[in-house]
C-alpha cells in the first residue's frame, strides 16, 4: 500500500504582533505622565486682576515671556524649567531678546508681571523691550472673577 504524502499549504499569517506596540506605547504613557509636572512654564508672580477680553495669541507662531517679580527681578522664556531658571539683569534680557527679535520678527512677546512689581520697574522694562525692537508686547492678568 501506497501512502500518499500530502502537502499543505501554508497559508501567510494575517495577523500582526500588536503585543510590542503595546509594550513601547505604555512606556511612552509613563515617560510623559512623569515628565508632565517638570514643565512648570513660567514663574510664580501674582498677576493683575484686569477686565479684559483674553488675548488673541496666534498659536501657530512662538511666544517669548518675559517675567517681573514684585522684587524687580527679569526672567526670559526661553526653555529652562523650574530651578533652572535664574533671574537676568536688564540689559541681557535687552541683549537677547534683540536677538530673539532678529533672528524671528513675527514672535508674540507677552509681559507677566507681578501686582506687586513697582512701576517704574515695569515702565523700564516696557522701554526696554521696545528698544529691542518689540512693537507690540501683549500683557498677561486674571480675570477679575477668578479669586
């Protein structure tokens, strides 16, 4: 007796292996979710109340902060977090952002100042970016309502 020895055809696997997408997406999640709370932007000033509209900030272009605390001090956005940033002197904060201005005339630069912060300090500032070439400074507060 004969045997006949069939074949079969393999047929190509239809699905796909998601078990490693899962693996990298979750640790992505865990990354992000630990990384979230580092990017305090900003610094800690207590904003005027004002009742204004909000701004109108184009989203599509980049923004430039520049911060006053109530003690007078400068603090310039440009990427550094938390206990990395330091306070500047007023002509380096000039300095750069004139080069900031150059480098990217369409950037929006808002102005966060403390209640608090003298005005004269603030006037000097306001003079000071507009030297530096800033036509246009938007200024950041509260809402009056917000307690």
């Amino acid at each position: 007796m004969e045997m006949i020895v069939r074949k079969k055809k393999r047929k190509p696997m239809s699905e796909i292996n998601v078990v490693p997408y899962i693996d990298v997406m979750l640790v992505l999640l865990i990354v992000f979710m630990v990384t979230a709370p580092l990017l305090n932007q900003g610094i800690d000033v207590d904003l005027p109340r004002a009742n204004n509209q909000p701004l109108s900030i184009d989203e599509t272009l980049e923004t430039l902060i520049v911060s006053i605390t109530s003690n007078g001090e400068y603090y310039l956005s440009v990427g550094a977090t938390g206990d990395q940033r330091q306070s500047i002197a007023l002509e380096t904060l000039a300095a750069q952002v004139g080069r900031i201005m150059n480098a990217n005339p369409t950037i929006q630069v808002l102005v966060e100042g403390d209640a608090e912060a003298s005005w004269s300090a603030m006037i000097t500032l306001i003079t000071t970016l507009q030297q530096a070439g800033v036509s246009n400074p938007l200024f950041i507060t509260q809402p009056l309502n917000s307690l």
